[in-house]
C-alpha cells in the first residue's frame, strides 16, 4: 500500500528551515569513492530514497560503509567485487536507481570496466544516456549493449583510456561528472568543451583535486583534467540543496509566511532568488541565510517594454529546469501573468491539470510552454485528491496544496521522498497541516 499526504490548506506558517544536502551532488559525489581504495568521508548527505539506494549498492559491490551520523559516512572502496556487477541482482537494483549510472565512470577509471542498466528514474520525458556514451567512447571505451538484459557493457580498449579533446552535445550534468571520473586517471590530458558548470560539478571537480586529480577550468564550460596515476582519499561536505531553497521561497510565498532558510549556501545559489523577485517576491539574504517576510500579495514584473515576463530554463548560470514547476505554481497566485517555458524535458508541465482542477487560470499551449494568469488571491485554489508524477512536480503539488482551501490528498508520495527528506515533519514545524496516511 503506498502512503499519500493529507494536507489541510490555508494556514499561514512560520519559523525556521535548514535545506537538506543537495541530492544532485550526492549521487557524483557518493559513485566517487570509487576511484580510490583509501577512506572518503562525506558529510551533510541528504537522507532521502535515491541517496540511500545508492549507497546501498556501492555496500554490494564491495565497498565498506561506515555511516557515523545520519549525514556523515565513511566510505572505503578497497576490495570491489566487479563479478557482482553482472548478476541479475545488481541488474534489478541498478535498473531501478536513476544515479546508478554514476559509478560506471569510476569503474572505468580504476577498473577498466563497468556496466549500466538503460535509465530509468522520473517520467519526465527521455533522459538519453548518450552523452555519458560517447564521451566514454572518446575515451577509447568499446561498449555493447546486451538486448537480452537491457544493459551496456563498457570496456576499455588495449592500453586503458586515453585523454582526449571532447566537445558535448549538450552540458549534461550528470554526463560531464561522469566523463571527468572517467578521465581523472586516463593517460594523458582530457579537454572537455561544453561542459556542464554546475555548482554540482565544482564541487565534484573540487573533491576530485583535493584527492589529487588534477582538474583546471572548474566554474567555467571548457575543463581541463590532466590523468594521474592514482587518486587518495579525502573529507567533502556537500552544498545544500538549492531547489529546495527555490521550493522554500516559494512555499513562503504562496502561504503568505514569514520564513528564514538558514544555512542556504547564498553564494552557489546563482540566478534563483532573482527569478523569485521578478515573481515579485520579498527576499532578504542574510549572510547565509535568506529571510522571506509575510506578504499579502506579490506581483509579477514585466519585461522594461511592457510585455509579460518569460521564465525559462537554460544550463548554468541560467535557471535550472527543477525549479520551473515551483515557479508555475508560485505564479498561480501572483498578480499579473507569465509564461513558463520549459525547455529541456518534454513532460514536465503533465502536472498542471490538477492545477487547473483546483482553480488556477493556466492555459498549456505544448508540452514544452503554458501561460500562468495569476488570481492574485482573488479567488483562493480548493484542496482535491491528486497524484505527484516527479519528484518535482510533487513538491510544486504540495505548496499548492498547502496554500489551498479545505483538504488535499496527493497520492504516490514516493516521488516526493525520493528528492526531499522527512518533509512534513520539517512543515509541520513551520506549522503546516500534514499528515502521512
């Protein structure tokens, strides 16, 4: 039986909220222990589903786990046991985890072989692995894809890897980290053009040197890795979360509540708390903290010539695709309107119907474009039962429901739990009515 929240709308909430660790970093950062046989220790881990599934993995294939607190682990990877990787236990358990792609550019660095499932993950829209493949390939990896089992075998070829210049096709995060794994210890020098710039990818690129690889150009979208023999082990402490920071403001938003984010890693958080205030919402950074102050109302900004505003998604330092679903909804009840275009994945506005059927004035104009007319509070959203189809999509949900009338159910909360850690408990402090049933 899978659970659902029960959430009663319409209270105003207060208080304080520390961001979890931020579980885009964790799924590199955590495959990255991989590349040494000596201790890592990794602090500030999000304690949520697709973290802990992978961790759970990396304790199959062999390394030792040594979790000190609930997000502090030490992780040994000395003695793997790479015959796991092709029974069909590690088939199922990789097949259902997005991130265990992750370890096959460690894998090929110190092993010289790996194995990935074809992805599986969210429903929103195709999330090809060809960047990760062909970037392996330029490496001089031969790869075969076993129809029988729907799983890549990666190989490298006589003589190991070998570095290489490399443009992308596209700055995929998770395919630049896991390219840059695989070249920390290839012959030679690596030269990646294109390359996604995430914070999540600075930081990777920051543990990575601290371990004595040799990685130049982090921050920027031409990166350099000269090979080195071996990597040693280290301490990281991950950024928190900065779609749950975005999830945050808007929360506060929506329900009218005076919250303070501490903690919120101010400086990696790029473009987001300008987006917020072109949505016309009141943030003050603080240090390192964001205080957002009860507002009655907020109104959307327009471009200088007049026309509405547009918010996109566009790679790093643009505004990241996680945090167009918030905006949608953070929208339904500004004043004035603004068209949402989501650029990247082709199914992530699938989630607006249920916005509609609780009374926002949204018109989907395509997969990829709808346009929010904000009610400016005028007419509140009513709570109904619905379902959450991503993870994303069931937080933007959940702050609907939060600032509705009367009571919401959203149902297949698993999507919510694999990106946010004990949420309603961490609400419910702040005073929101929710319950797990």
């Amino acid at each position: 039986m899978s659970s659902a929240f029960e959430v009663r709308g319409g209270h105003r909430l207060k208080g304080e909220i520390v961001p979890q660790g931020a579980k885009n970093e964790a799924l590199q950062i955590i495959s990255a222990v991989l590349l040494t046989p000596e201790k890592v220790t990794i602090s500030n881990i999000p304690d949520i589903l697709d973290v802990n599934l992978l961790i759970e993995l990396l304790g199959d294939i062999g390394v030792a786990i040594n979790r000190l607190t609930r997000d502090t682990c030490e992780f040994t990877a000395a003695n793997i046991d790479m015959a796991y990787l092709q029974s069909p236990e590690f088939k199922k358990k990789s097949g259902r985890l997005r991130g265990s792609v992750m370890i096959a550019g460690p894998l090929l660095a110190r092993y010289g072989r790996a194995y990935i499932p074809k992805p599986g993950g969210d429903k929103i829209g195709r999330r090809r692995l060809d960047t990760h493949i062909i970037g392996f390939e330029k490496l001089g990896v031969n790869f075969v894809y076993d129809t029988d089992d729907n799983f890549f075998r990666l190989e490298a070829g006589d003589g190991g890897l070998k570095g290489t210049y490399m443009l992308l096709d596209e700055p995929s995060v998770t395919g630049t980290a896991n390219i840059i794994m695989a070249a920390v210890m290839a012959k030679g020098v690596t030269t990646i053009y294109n390359a996604a710039c995430e914070p999540y990818i600075q930081q990777l690129c920051k543990m990575l040197n601290s371990m004595g690889a040799k990685i130049s150009g982090v921050g920027s979208n031409l990166i350099s890795i000269e090979g080195v023999t071996s990597l040693t082990g280290c301490s990281h402490s991950m950024l928190p979360d900065m779609i749950e920071i975005g999830s945050f403001i808007g929360l506060a938003a929506m329900t009218q509540s005076e919250i303070t984010i501490r903690n919120a890693g101010v400086e990696h958080l790029g473009i987001i708390p300008e987006k917020f205030r072109q949505l016309g919402i009141q943030l003050e950074l603080q240090g390192n903290d964001i205080y957002i102050p009860a507002q009655d109302s907020y109104e959307i900004q327009t471009f200088l010539d007049g026309s509405i505003l547009t918010v996109y998604d566009h790679p790093w330092p643009g505004f990241t695709p996680d945090l167009l679903s918030i905006v949608l909804v953070v929208a339904t009840q500004a004043k004035g309107s603004v068209m949402i275009h989501q650029k990247m994945f082709e199914s992530r506005l699938f989630f607006v119907d249920k916005l509609i059927d609780m009374g926002a004035q949204i018109v989907l104009c395509d997969p990829h474009r709808a346009v929010v007319i904000g009610l400016g509070r005028q007419h509140l959203l009513r709570g109904i039962t619905m379902s959450s189809p991503d993870i994303r999509a069931g937080v933007a949900l959940l702050i609907a429901a939060l600032s509705a009338e009367g009571k919401s159910t959203i149902q297949n909360i698993e999507q919510i739990d694999r990106g946010y850690q004990y949420i309603d408990e961490r609400l419910r402090k702040l005073g929101a009515d929710i319950k797990r049933v």
